[in-house]
C-alpha cells in the first residue's frame, strides 16, 4: 500500500526531480507533486511524495527530517487527509 509523505519548507527554486532523487534513494517513488499558486505558477514551498513500500516511506521520513535540501531544512511527514472546505 503507498504512503504520502508531506514535504515542507522547501526552497522555491526545489524542482520535483530533486525530491525524486532524493526520496529515491529510500526505495520507489510512485509520484511527486510540488504544490504551486495557481496564478503564478511559483512553488508554495511545499509539496507530496507518494512512495510505494510503507517501510520506505517511514525511513525517508525518519532519514529526511530537519535535513538540508537547497539550502532549506526540510520538515518531512506522513501526510493527513486534507479537510474539505465549502465553496462559498
């Protein structure tokens, strides 16, 4: 089963590939997604990795948290359930 990892305080200027490499080297990346501003197109400075083995996932989070990546250290965890706004 995947697990979603959070990955926050990134450096706007991280690229998803660099979390791919990173996160890769803990065991299969099904897919990462750094969030952007919808008008701007520029990175919010955080992001998801979804990664294939739940052990994986618990040792990159373990590994990676409070760690440096471009110059930003980074807060690793495992991602919650985002709660549902109403549209107004």
């Amino acid at each position: 089963m995947a697990k979603k990892i959070y990955v926050g305080n990134l450096n706007y200027s991280t690229r998803e590939e660099s979390l791919q490499d990173l996160f890769g080297q803990y065991g299969q990346v099904n897919s990462v997604n750094i969030i952007t501003d919808r008008y701007t197109g520029q990175s919010k400075g955080f992001g998801f990795v979804e990664m294939e083995e739940m052990d994986a996932a618990e040792a990159a989070i373990s590994a990676l948290d409070g760690t440096s990546l471009d110059g930003r250290e980074l807060r690793v965890n495992e991602a919650k359930e985002r709660e549902r706004r109403p549209r107004f």
